[in-house]
C-alpha cells in the first residue's frame, strides 16, 4: 500500500528515492524549484541535462514528459525532470491533462528506477500560472488513480512550498475523502 503524505518544506531536503523537478522544457535550470535543484544538486544534474540534450532531447522535454538524472549533492537518488504545462483558461481540458501526465510519467520513470519513495513539488504552480486548488486536485487525483492501479511505492510526498500551497493540498484531499 502507498501512503502518499502532505509537508511543508523545502523538496531539496527530501530523504527520499525520488525528488521530482518542475523542469523548463530546456532541461538546464531556471527558477523556483528547479533553480534550487539545480543549485543545491550541484554541477552533476546539469551534467547529466546537458548529456540528454545533446542525445533524444535536443529540442527540449515536452510538456507532461519525464526524464531521470542523478540526484547529484541532493539527499536522494534521482530527480525525475517533469515540464508542467502554463496555465491558459481558454485551453484548459488540454492543459489539465498534461498536468495529470506530469505525475503519471513522473511516477513511470521512478518506478521504472526501482524507487520506493517520491516527493513532488506542486508542479505547474509557480511562473506558470496554475491555480493551487486546481493544481492540488489533479496531482492528487492522478497520483491516486496511479497507485491504486498497482504500485511497488511505498510512500508518495507531496512537498510544498508555504502554508498556502500546504491548505490547498490538505483541502484536496479532504474533498477526496
């Protein structure tokens, strides 16, 4: 059974298997999350982005994929690179689904790592623009639906940046029951 767990935190401090990145599509850092991944992992993740973009993703990670690296200096294993969509209104029905393929793929790639424990960020919550409530109410629902299809996770952490981002997940899944 998979416990998936809510904390107010910092995910570059996550003991776990798998921290997951809010990635741009370049794959070589930016801001928010992934600027502090990339700071705190140090010079190996960008490595290993580097490498990935001179092989299969020379123009970049789409949107809703997922890609592993070395975890680098971070106190996990791996980061699973995932690229969240902006948030649009008028596109919404399209975006909403590469929102839920960002936990779906990112799930894919770690259990294809033999992880155990995974911690995400509020993926597409930050520059991108996506509403918390909404964003919590697809990343939990996707990641249900993914676990409760048949997983070897043992745990799944939701690590959020501010009370706020932390009132909404615990709203969502209050609604989930």
């Amino acid at each position: 059974m998979t416990r998936i767990t809510l904390v107010e935190g910092d995910i570059t401090e996550q003991q776990v298997d798998v921290v997951v990145n809010a990635a741009n599509s370049s794959l070589l850092g930016g801001g928010g999350v992934d600027g502090a991944i990339h700071r705190k992992g140090g010079p190996e993740i960008l490595a290993d982005c580097r490498r990935l973009r001179a092989g299969h993703y020379g123009k970049g990670l789409p949107t809703g994929r997922a890609v592993a690296t070395t975890a680098g200096r971070l106190p996990a294993r791996w980061v699973v690179h995932t690229v969240g969509p902006v948030h649009l209104p008028e596109e919404y029905e399209e975006r909403a689904g590469l929102l839920a393929s960002c936990y779906r793929e990112s799930l894919r790639v770690a259990t294809e790592l033999g992880a155990r424990t995974v911690a995400f960020p509020a993926v597409s919550t930050g520059v991108y623009g996506w509403p918390m409530e909404d964003a919590a109410r697809i990343a939990l629902a996707t990641v249900v639906e993914v676990v409760d299809g048949g997983s070897e996770l043992t745990e799944v952490r939701f690590v959020l940046f501010g009370p706020e981002a932390y009132r909404a997940f615990e709203h969502a899944a209050g609604q989930r029951g």
